[in-house]
C-alpha cells in the first residue's frame, strides 16, 4: 500500500504536463486499444476523467449475471455501447436443475436500452427469457442498425419474432439461434429471410427442432453469396443437395440428417462445398452412410459426431481420415481405442468433447473412456486448450499426464461417470495437484467425481494451486466442512463457483464464500441444508444477494450422527454480488435472505 | 539365453520400428538405461520400475531437456529384454506414463476376472519379433476387455454413499438428451436394426433422467 502513494503524484505530473496536459482525444484513442475488459475497469477508477473516457469509449459490455445490475445504471455509464451481452439463468438450467419460472426476463432490458442505445448493433442473450414482445421492441428500435442477434440457449418467443427480424433486420449479418426453445409457427420465417437479406454470413438454428423448406435454403445461398456459417435443425441431407450445390462459400455446415439409413444410393449423391471446414450434425449418420464425408475428410478442421450413430471401430475409421482437427465433439461410444487414434492422428487438436452417451439399460453403447484414452490424447495432442471428458474410469497418472504434456490448457472439465462401481485409483488428490501446478493457463476447471473421489486434503489442493482459474464446478468433493475452508482459503482470483452434491454444512459455505477475494457468484445444489437457512446468513455482506430453495419438507427430520441435517439434494443456495438490490421478480419458490 | 542375446543385437533398424510398435500398444514396463552424460536425478532410480511403483514413479520423473543426450531405452516384458538406442528423454517418459495407465487398467482387469479372448497372432519377418509378438499383441485385446468391462452393469449396494449418489444424478444437456430419446425411438421402430450393433434389447426406453428433471 505504501509503495503506491508516489504513484498518484507522478499521474498528476505527467497529466500536467504541457498546456492543458494530455489532450482527450489522445486518451479516448489511447484507450480505444485496451480490450480486456479487466485492464479497461481498472483504467476507470484510475480518476473521474479516465472513468468518464472509459464510459464513452467503451464497445462491449457483457453482464455475467442479469440480476447483478439495473438496465438504467448500465445506461447511465455506458451510452456508446456497440455491442452488449447479458447472461441468464444458472449454468445448471442446461441440465434441467432448475426450474422453468425462474426468470431471467429480457423484458426490462430491451425497454429500457434498445432506444437510447444508439450506436448498439451486436446483442448477445444466454439462457434468457425472450418473448415475441420483447423482439418485437428491438426491431423496432434498432432493426435497421442491427448486424448480430445471439439468441443462446434462450426460451419464450416463436418463429412469429423471427418473420419480424427476417422483414426488418436486413443488415444482419449473424442470426444465432442454437438450442433455443421455440414454439414453431411456420418456416415463412426463413423464406423472408432468404428474400430480404443480402448479407448473411452466419444463420445458426442448431439444435431448434424448427422445420424448414429445403428450397428456401436454396434461396438464401443464391441471394447471400456471403453465407459462410449454416448450422439448422435437422433435415435429411438428400433434401439439401440443391442449397449445398448452390453454397459456394460455405465453410461451416451442421444440421444434415440421415433418416433413412441403410439405403446409401439415396445419399451418394450429395456433394459438400468446397471449401468446408466444420461439419456436424450428421444425425443417424452410421457405418453405411460414412463414405458421403470421407472425400473432405483431410480438410475438416472442425467435427461433432455426438448425434451420430457410429460405433468405436466406426470412429477409429473416420478419424483416422481426419488429421487437420483442431475441434472433435463426440459421445464416449469413441471409447478408449478411438482417442488413441486421436493420439495419433489430431496432431493439431486444440478443443476436444466426450459426451455421456447412452447408459439405461437395454440402450448402453460400447466403448466407454477412461484413463488409457484421456493419457493417450494427452501425450498426442499437446495443443489442446480445452477438454470436457464423461470418464468411466480415471487415474492420478492420467491428470498428471495432462499436467505434463498440455501446456496450453484453458478449460479442463472432467465428469466421472457413476455406473462403473469400481475406479482404479482413488481418490485423484495427487492427480489434481499435479495438473493444477503444471497447466499454469487454466482458467476455468470442473470436476464432478464421487463420495470419495477427492479427499479433503484433494481439495485444498484445489485452492492451494487455483492459480488464475475463474470459474470453478466441483461435484462430490470433500469429505467435510474443513475441506471446503482449505479450499476456499487459496481461491484468490475465483469469480464463480458450482457446488453440487458436497457434504458441506450451510456455515462452511458462508465461511468459504467470505475467504474468497474475487468471488462474486456462488450456486450450490445439495448440501447439509436447514429448512430456513439459517446459518447462509453469516455470508451476508453489502450489494450480495442470497437467494435459498428450501429443502424438501420429508427431509426436516433426517439429521445426522453429529447432529447436522443430511445432505438435501432439492435445496439450493444461490448468492451473488448485485448492484440492483433484491430482485423484484423472485418466483415463489424462491426464499430472498436477507439481514432483518 | 541365446534368445536374449539376440534380442539384445537386434539392429537399430529393427530397434526403431519395434519402438513405435510398442508405443502404439504402450504395453510395457520401462526403464531408462544408463546415460552417457551422468544427471543427478537420475542416479536414485532402481533397475527396473514394479507396478505398483510404476504410477508414482512416472509422476516424479523430471522433464527432460529436449536439447538433452538421446540414451537408451530398456524394457523388460514378459521374459524378454528389449534395448532401444537413441531413445529422447521425453519420449521415453512419454512411454512410461503410456504403460502406468495400461498397467493400471490391466490391475484393474485381474481384478475383475474376465475372460481373455485369444488374438489373432500376426505373422512375423524376424524370428525375435516372431517369438515376442505372441506376447505383445494382447495388448489390444487386453484394452478391449479393459473398455468392455468399463460399463459393467454393477448393482449398487444400499449404503449411503450410494444413495446419495443415486439421489443426485449427473445431469444430461438438454440437446444430447433429446437425441438420445429420438434414437431410442428409432432404434425400437427399426428392429431388427444393422447398422447400430450396440442395440440388444427391445427394452421399453426410460426416461427417469428426464421424469428427475422435471421433478426439481
């Protein structure tokens, strides 16, 4: 603290210097070349006039939380915003944790921003609630200025918003509309898009269920030469071969299904654009249908095969086609045996997805990854940047693996599967610190494991080694309240944190949540609950919110040897840093605490 | 021991190729020879690396240089010595940590008792390749059972942890569980269904990871 007090005085030297001191267009320019978003918010306090230059210069803004702050107050700061991106309901609600009514409402932010935001042309929403009402404000106030629409994972409007964006938006320039809920009116929506936009680069309704006309996908690569990007809903590839024929430029296709498999002369026809480097979709693509895709095999940078109906050895055979991937998505039907040819062949693999496949009884797929897999790809494929395993089987070596030999790894994100009964080496305390020592660019980290999976001494690891990492998702760690104290007293730089399914009791959480520096978002779901919360109060704090689902009632009774309340897996505590105060639209399931 | 001395003499030719086969089987147990240039860190090692060892010593193996000496490269397996000149540090680390995880999964397989389905032995051009591939290309099978035997279906006992367990699901996203269900219902109004081997049963597909979502 001390060796900061000379600062302030050679600031106000230098700003004094010369007639004036620095001029403003100078600093407003200076400032125009500091992006990251963190630089740019200490630059703001630096005085009124840095906060004020910041303000007018400021392009983007994204809200990590939509109750963290009023539309008026971002107004008032930011009114020269180009491009705005707000977030949602938790993370979990892709899981289906929580509740539909929760809230999240677009509503007050596009009646409050979308007019007087006049040079706004990018909006960004994530796991919102959007009515048609809502869209119908913004193209109103900004359809003609508007050149991205990012709709992410939303819910509440219908393919009526969209024929209104189609008509009205027609310097859009990206539609991005993937595993939205949307009540489908009609595909008239895409056939006006196809007529009055000239522009399109980007149209993505991945993941939508949302029927479309082939021929009017035909009519929007004759009239948007500039398409590049097309992920749709599926829609049998043998339908699609005009509007492929016709989409010179395309570089990015998913969507293309294969409903009638086993007839492969229906699809031999189809030829995919020259220049394609992502392709996905592929639903019910099987052994038989392959071939289509093995004439663009070596130029394919990007691949998802999650949706597909491949076996390992199918697998082993596409990839081993595929040495220019930097991006493979797929289910862990690609088993231990796929990821060696991985290893072997993805010498450029930057971004790599294991999803839980099928695992009901009667339904369960072979294959299954476990530590040989995840240790081969790590010692292959020493670019990677980011992977999320569904794992049946795992070993301290496999995450010391890791920690060697991918140095450049950004998000690493690991789910141990809970069918297989026993796991060759627990718990995966060593493991962990080993890789949290070694991969020294991770940001954001999850690891959802077992009772006994990581021990509580694992888990001060955890904390010890956080190093810069942002984000945090931790299942079934910890065996007691100690564990999560060890932890949180190493988390300095940690902003959001997902607990599911620990031991701990509610005052080891507001004990953690206060040794936490930089935290300013906390959800947890299932933990030593008391049916009013009682002990959540000790985290309360100025502009924090806590926000509690209650147990579930049969469980009040349940108590524990030590006299604690079980673990409760209904309850939920959510608790952030909010600008706004409480929130005005709480459901009534949803318990607001706060200080009498 | 003439078989040992041969397998010693093999050539450097040989040496390499029987190098990369065994780093795709990465079945093995390793050890690094004696360096020409003498590291401290090195001199504590023991001849050869034991299982249970293998994964706490391959953790602590410090990296290597790339600029450091080539040295060699010794591998005991099943009664055979195999010696690899040139080898560079890291890949021989890289071999070790391959054979810490076979090891592993392999301990694992004993475990559990399979049974070993017996592989097709390749034909060979050398004689001391001959005699060594018998061995060797179990590996594969072996890493077949080891994944065959990853999805077991176990019974879980009633204790608490997995009850707990089972009270609290791993979620499925929301895109991935609607395919899964389109699939159930194909893979049922298919039947019988070529193409997806994995189908069995015609079991009555359930939906409790969706009926527990809707139950929050």
């Amino acid at each position: 603290m001390g060796g900061e007090v000379p600062e302030p005085r050679r600031l106000s030297r230098s700003l004094s210097f010369g007639c004036g001191g620095v001029p403003e267009e100078a600093l407003h320019l200076v400032l125009g070349y500091v992006d990251d978003p963190r630089d740019r918010e200490a630059a703001s306090l630096v005085c009124r006039r840095w906060h004020r230059i910041d303000a007018l210069s400021r392009k983007h803004v994204t809200v990590g939380f939509c109750y963290a702050v009023e539309p008026a107050r971002l107004l008032a700061r930011f009114r020269r915003l180009e491009s705005l991106a707000l977030k949602g309901r938790p993370r979990a609600a892709m899981y289906g944790l929580i509740p539909e009514d929760f809230g999240a409402y677009a509503a007050p932010w596009v009646a409050e921003l979308a007019a007087p935001l006049d040079c706004l042309k990018a909006l960004h929403l994530r796991r919102m609630t959007v009515t048609d009402e809502d869209i119908a404000v913004l193209v109103r106030a900004r359809g003609h200025m508007l050149q991205v629409l990012k709709l992410d994972k939303c819910s509440g409007f219908s393919t009526d918003a969209l024929r209104l964006v189609a008509r009205s938006c027609r310097s859009l320039r990206t539609l991005f509309l993937e595993e939205c809920i949307i009540a489908d009116e009609g595909s008239e929506w895409l056939h006006e898009l196809a007529v009055n936009n000239s522009v399109l680069v980007t149209l993505n309704f991945y993941m939508t269920e949302l029927k479309v006309e082939p021929a009017d996908l035909e009519l929007l690569a004759r009239n948007c030469k500039s398409l590049i990007s097309l992920k749709m809903s599926d829609c049998d590839l043998s339908d699609l071969i005009g509007f492929l024929q016709t989409s010179k430029a395309l570089q990015e296709f998913a969507g293309g299904a294969f409903f009638e498999v086993g007839e492969y002369t229906k699809y031999e026809k189809v030829k995919l654009p020259p220049r394609l480097c992502f392709l996905g979709g592929l639903t019910f693509m099987g052994k038989n249908e392959m071939p289509v895709i093995f004439p663009y095999s070596a130029s394919l940078k990007k691949l998802d095969l999650q949706y597909t109906f491949l076996t390992t050895e199918d697998h082993c055979q596409l990839i081993a086609k595929c040495p220019n991937l930097l991006v493979l998505e797929v289910r862990n039907v690609i088993g231990d045996r796929g990821l060696e040819v991985v290893a072997d062949t993805c010498k450029k693999l930057r971004r790599l997805r294991i999803e839980r496949g099928d695992d009901d009884p009667g339904q369960e797929e072979q294959g299954g990854v476990s530590q040989i897999g995840l240790t081969a790809v790590a010692v292959g494929c020493r670019e990677l940047e980011y992977i999320a395993a569904y794992v049946s089987d795992i070993t301290n070596g496999a995450l010391e693996s890791i920690g060697t030999f991918c140095k450049n790894m950004y998000d690493f994100r690991l789910v141990l599967l809970d069918k297989q009964n026993k796991i060759t080496d627990l718990p995966l305390d060593n493991g962990v610190r080993a890789l949290l020592r070694s991969c020294t660019k991770l940001r954001r980290f999850a690891l959802y494991l077992r009772p006994g999976g990581l021990s509580d001494a694992g888990l001060g690891y955890v904390g010890q080694y956080s190093g810069n990492i942002q984000y945090m998702l931790l299942g079934n760690v910890g065996e007691s309240d100690n564990g999560l104290i060890r932890f949180a007293m190493g988390c300095a730089n940690l902003r959001k944190l997902e607990l599911r399914g620990c031991c701990f009791s509610e005052r080891a959480l507001a004990v953690a949540v206060l040794q936490m520096p930089s935290l300013r978002y906390v959800w947890v779901q299932g933990y030593r609950a008391s049916q009013t919360g009682r002990d959540l109060m000790l985290m309360a704090r100025p502009y924090w919110n806590i926000e509690f689902v209650p147990p579930r009632p049969e469980s009040a009774c349940r108590v524990m040897a030590d006299g604690q309340p079980c673990v409760d897996t209904h309850a939920q505590v959510l608790a952030y840093y909010s600008l706004a105060g409480r929130r005005p639209d709480c459901p009534r399931w949803l318990v607001t605490l706060h200080p009498a | 021991m003439d078989l040992l001395e041969r397998n010693i003499k093999t050539e450097t030719e040989e040496t390499r190729k029987e190098q990369e086969r065994k780093e795709e089987e990465a079945e093995a147990e390793a050890e690094a020879g004696e360096r020409k240039t003498q590291e401290p860190p090195q001199q504590g090692q023991g001849l050869s690396l034991s299982l249970a060892n293998g994964s706490g010593r391959s953790g602590m193996l410090p990296m290597s240089n790339v600029s450091a000496n080539p040295s060699q490269l010794t591998i005991f397996y099943g009664g055979s010595v195999c010696v690899y000149d040139s080898v560079p540090p890291e890949k021989a680390q890289a071999i070790m940590l391959i054979a810490a995880a076979a090891a592993a999964a392999a301990a694992t397989k004993s475990s559990a008792a399979p049974t070993v389905k017996p592989p097709m032995v390749p034909a060979a051009t050398v004689a001391p390749a001959a005699v060594v591939s018998p061995v060797l290309t179990r590996s594969p099978s072996l890493q077949s059972t080891s994944v065959a035997t990853g999805q077991p279906q176990v019974v879980a006992e009633p204790s608490s942890i997995c009850k707990l367990q089972a009270d609290l699901p791993i979620a499925r996203r929301h895109s991935l569980q609607r395919f899964l269900e389109k699939r159930r219902d194909r893979v049922v109004s298919k039947a019988p269904y070529s193409t997806a081997k994995s189908s069995d049963g015609m079991e009555s597909p359930r939906i409790e990871v969706t009926a527990e979502g809707k139950a929050q």
